[in-house]
C-alpha cells in the first residue's frame, strides 16, 4: 500500500526480497511518523513481559 500510495518514498530492493520489508528514502517522511508505525509494529510483536515493563518505564 505504501509504495502504490508514494512510490517516490516508498520502495523495495531485490536484496530485501525475502523479507517484509518496504524501504523509505531518507528525508521523505516525518519522525513522528515513523516512530509511531515502528512502535505500534513493535508492540504488536513484543513479548507481553517486556511490554509491562516499558508501559511502566515509560508512565503507559
């Protein structure tokens, strides 16, 4: 869907192939962005010990 919606940021290399991985061109997006797709994929696939322990470090 990324790289349909915004092919000029969004895209794959042949060395990724076997992986699910979608590339983004530097300086094409916005940090806040990122951070919250990376942290809601992280969250989706953290172990439920260390998600306790960042929601209570981190006042979640």
């Amino acid at each position: 869907m990324l790289i349909l919606t915004d092919p000029e940021t969004f895209f794959l290399h042949p060395h990724y192939a076997n992986y699910d991985y979608v590339l983004v061109r530097a300086g094409r997006i916005e940090p806040a962005w990122a951070k919250a797709r990376l942290m809601a994929r992280w969250r989706e696939n953290a172990p439920k010990r260390f998600l306790k322990d960042w929601d209570a470090r981190h006042g979640l």
